[in-house]
C-alpha cells in the first residue's frame, strides 16, 4: 500500500452513495460501437456529398476547389511511385509524416523533460512560482511563426530550428498542467502525509505527483497536439521531407489537392495520435475518472 493509498483513507474520504431506483438499462458494449461508427459514417458521407455537389455546381473553381475523386488521386500519387517520380518532393506521403511525427516526438520529449520538473517547482515552491511563472506564460502566449526566424538565425535551417521550435511550442502546457495539478492536490491528502511522518520530497514523489499525474498527462496530450499544429511553420524551412514542407511546395505549385490531402492527412494521423495518448492515460491512471 503506498503512501497516497494510505494518506488518502486517513483524510476520511466519503464512500461514494448506493444506487437507488430502477437500475438503467445497459446497451451491450458491441452494439453502442456499431452504432457511433454508423453516426460517423453517416456524417462523413454527408460531408463529402456536400463536397461534391458544390464543386459539381461550380461555385468555385477547380483549381481551388478540387473533387473528393481528385484529392483521392493526389493520395493514391503521394503515395506511391508514379512516372519515375518517388510520391510528392521525392518522398512517400508515410515517409513525410514518419519524418514530421519523429520531429513532434523529439520535441515533445524533451519538452516533458523539462516542463514536468519545471512546473513540479512552480506548483510547490512559492518563490519560485513568482519568477517562473510568468515566462512560462509568456511564452505559451507567443505563436510559433513569431520566433521561428529568430531560431533560424541562430541555429540554421537545419533540423535543430524546426526541434527547438517544437520543444517551445510544447513546453508552456506541460509546465502550466503540472503547477495547476501539484497545486490541485487535495490539502486532506498532503496534511495527512505529513501526520504519517512524510518529508517534503516524500509528499512530493509519493502524494503530490501521483494524485497530478492524470492532470500531468492531459498536459502532455494538449502539447502533442500544439507541436503538431506547429510543425507546419517549423517544416517551412528546408521541411522536406515532412508533411508540412510538402504541403509548402505543393502550394507553391497551386496543388490544391495535394495540399487538401496533407491536411486529411494531418488530421487522421492527428486522431491516431490522440487515441493511442487516451490509451496510455487509461493504462498509466487507471483511477481518473473513479470516485
């Protein structure tokens, strides 16, 4: 039994009430599946129908407004070989996004790494929190375009601009997260860590971290999220191979269908991404959510 474990029934927390009333009837688990599967099918056929039918009214031109069928064959070219051409800028659609994905993920990582301990400090030491505090926000406020050249110009365009833009990018939610959640941590729990004879570093490693960790990691899922909306302006720069550099040179070109296709894209590889977080929360906190 740990100390949070032990700490959290010395703080007298109320059983949770009994059920009362006739019990709500459960739909099978398989069967609810089914059914928002069929609701997200459904929109999606209705939103590319609508696609369609405004391209076939000619609202706009093609060229800007491609076809559902014309983006499809800017998929099926991105990602294969085609004419002696290697996909789009030389590179398969899945070599850009193995590219861009490794860029978020060193980013990120090392944004964790720093942003966790920063934001632990934030959270418990006061004086601390006065100073660092409002970098943090300062920065979180700060839109990636706005330092990518000055990153440019002190670390050339290479990969290390496109990392430190990413690390930058990801580093205020993590930090802001950890504070609010070390600072969220019930007062019951910490008084009572200290009754069972817990130091400062025991409380922090035994109680508080433990009790912030959902919160912890809904920070990590958030800057995730931010490095992937950034590392289009990152890829800017000598971004190929990268999702972001090839939807650059195809807007350089007028390619609106493979711009159109790098955004989708983006976006089903962005939902992968999310849920495979969502995975590692219910497996790392089986609690969150529990009374």
């Amino acid at each position: 039994m740990t100390l949070l474990d032990t700490a959290e029934k010395k703080a007298g927390a109320a059983p949770a009430p009994a059920p009362s009333g006739r019990p709500a009837r459960r739909i099978p688990a398989g069967v609810a599946a089914l059914r928002w599967t069929a609701l997200r099918l459904l929109a999606l056929a209705v939103l590319l129908a609508a696609w369609q039918a405004v391209v076939a009214a000619g609202v706009w031109p093609r060229v800007l407004v491609p076809s559902p069928g014309d983006v499809w064959q800017a998929f099926v070219k991105a990602s294969t070989v085609h004419d002696g051409v290697r996909g789009i800028s030389g590179h398969l659609l899945v070599e850009h996004l193995a590219v861009s994905l490794r860029r978020i993920a060193i980013g990120t990582g090392y944004a964790a790494l720093v942003g966790i301990p920063l934001g632990l400090l934030i959270g418990v030491v006061k004086p601390l929190a006065v100073v660092l505090e409002p970098a943090v926000t300062f920065l979180r406020t700060l839109p990636p375009l706005a330092y990518l050249s000055l990153l440019v110009i002190w670390f050339g365009i290479d990969e290390s601009p496109k990392i430190w833009l990413l690390l930058i990018a990801a580093l205020p939610p993590i930090a802001a997260a950890t504070a609010a959640a070390v600072r969220g941590v019930p007062t019951d729990l910490v008084e009572a860590g200290r009754a069972l004879g817990a130091g400062p570093v025991a409380l922090l490693f035994s109680i508080r971290l433990p009790s912030a960790l959902p919160e912890i990691l809904t920070g990590v899922r958030i800057a995730v999220g931010i490095a992937y909306t950034s590392v289009v302006a990152a890829e800017t720069i000598n971004g190929v191979p990268g999702i972001g550099g090839m939807i650059r040179d195809a807007q350089r070109y007028n390619q609106t269908d493979v711009v159109i296709a790098g955004i989708i894209a983006i976006g089903l590889s962005g939902i992968l991404l999310d849920a495979l977080f969502r995975g590692l929360e219910r497996a790392a906190v089986p609690w969150r959510g529990r009374a």
